[in-house]
C-alpha cells in the first residue's frame, strides 16, 4: 500500500540544535499513527512542519505523491491536511455553528460581492453550508449547542469544536497536537471515540501526538517514537511499549551501585 504521507530525512535546526534529525515515516491511509516521546523530543516541530507552519532545513514530505516540503500553510490546508492545535482556536465570541461555517467558507465560492449584493445563488449555497455545518455539529455530539458562544462551552466541547472546524475542510489528514490535553476521563473517552469514528466512518488518517499513555496505547494503530528529534522506536503500541530504548528515554537507566 502507498503511504498518504512520506516523511524522508525530515530535519530541522533552530541555530546548531537539531530539533529533528533525519526522520524518515510513512503514514497509511485510514491509520491512526501515534507520534510520542520525552518533553523537546521534537514531536509538535514534526507537525509545524508538515502543517506548513515551519520550513524544514532538509528533507521531503510527500502528500500523495506530490512534494509539498515548502508549501505554506494555507496551501498545505487547500491539499487537504487538517490540524488540531495544543490550544483551543475558536472565535469565541461566535456561536458554535458560525465557527463550523467559517471553516466551510474557506472551501466555498462565496465571494464578497456575491455577499454583498445578495444574490439569489448566495442564499441558496448559505443555505446548504448551514446544512453541512450542522451535520459535522451532529457527528462530534454538538448539535444541540448549535446556537451556543463558543466561549461559552467546556473545555472538552471546545476540543470537539476545534475538531469540526477541522473537518469543514473535509482533510484526509488529520494532525491532532494533544487532543485530549486538559480533559477529564469521560471527556477523554468521548474524544477518543470520536477519533475513532473518523477512521472508521469516514476513513480519514490521523496522526496524533500525545502525552497521555493511555490514550495514546489505546487509540493508535502504529506508534512512533522521537528522542532529541531522532526516531528511536516504531511499531504497534505491543511492541512500542515493551522497547528498551523507549522505556530508557521515558524512565532513564538506573546506574549500577559501585
């Protein structure tokens, strides 16, 4: 099967520091790929990077096939890749719907003298981008908070928010930068189900980067492992786990009494 995505000698220097260090991953369609490791290790560099969001010293990305190593982030988004940042990046202030439509907008015809002359075929494609945007609202169990400001919300339903708005660009990838950072267990679970549901009902590809283990072993169908910006580790959460380099570089080694 050919790789969505093809990470080939990824490195990025900020100054003399190799943040990521020749990194070299394949990514599956329809796979939820887990990308862990200590604090600095370089995790959220790699998805800068891939989001378009940093220039990488050297190496390639591939996304289906074509080379978008420099594209920016726009471009990067047009392509089809979507993010979840660490942080919540709403408009607050807007109900939750609006925030949805705003995201559709950025795939839709809608120009701003179609807007402002209100014309007929206007009224109609707002009409079918509500439509859509209530059915993503549906899928992340946010439809009864439509009308909501998003400010407004928990934090694990902002988290939810941030994800529909990822989907209005309908991405077959998907980066998740902590998606579940900041919830409590039953928010954790709901996330979790709802990334699931992704690869399941929609076939889309994630990759996430997490802190949270458990999540992490419990979601993922493949798992990379990063130290000081080099992989040292890849393979099913079975095999990731029970990796001495990994547990080394999450646990360090215990020196021997003299």
């Amino acid at each position: 099967m050919k790789p969505i995505l093809q990470i080939i000698n990824l490195t990025k220097y900020f100054g003399g520091l190799g943040a990521v260090v020749n990194l070299n991953l394949d990514v599956y369609q329809g796979e939820i790929l887990g990308l862990i490791g200590p604090n600095g290790a370089g995790k959220t560099t790699v998805i800068n990077m891939i989001a378009g969001a940093l220039r990488p010293s050297g190496g390639k990305l591939l996304f289906r096939g074509e080379d978008v190593t420099h594209f920016p982030s726009h471009r990067i988004a047009e392509k089809g890749i979507g993010r979840i940042f660490q942080t919540n990046t709403l408009f607050q202030h807007l109900s939750v719907i609006t925030n949805v439509r705003a995201g559709l907008y950025l795939r839709g015809n809608i120009g701003f003298w179609g807007d402002f002359l209100s014309l007929p075929y206007v009224h109609k494609q707002e009409a079918l981008l509500y439509e859509e945007a209530f059915e993503i609202l549906k899928f992340v169990g946010l439809s009864e908070q439509k009308d909501q400001l998003a400010i407004n919300l928990p934090h694990g339903n902002q988290r939810a928010l941030c994800l529909a708005v990822a989907l209005a660009l309908k991405p077959p990838l998907l980066l998740l930068d902590e998606p579940v950072t900041g919830m409590n267990a039953e928010e954790v679970s709901t996330m979790l189900s709802l990334i699931r549901a992704l690869r399941d009902k929609k076939g889309i590809t994630s990759i996430m980067v997490e802190h949270n283990m458990r999540a992490v072993m419990g979601l993922c169908d493949r798992i990379a492992v990063l130290d000081y910006g080099k992989k040292i580790a890849e393979g099913s959460p079975v095999e990731v786990a029970g990796n001495p380099a990994v547990i080394e570089a999450y646990l360090g080694v215990e020196q021997d009494a003299d």
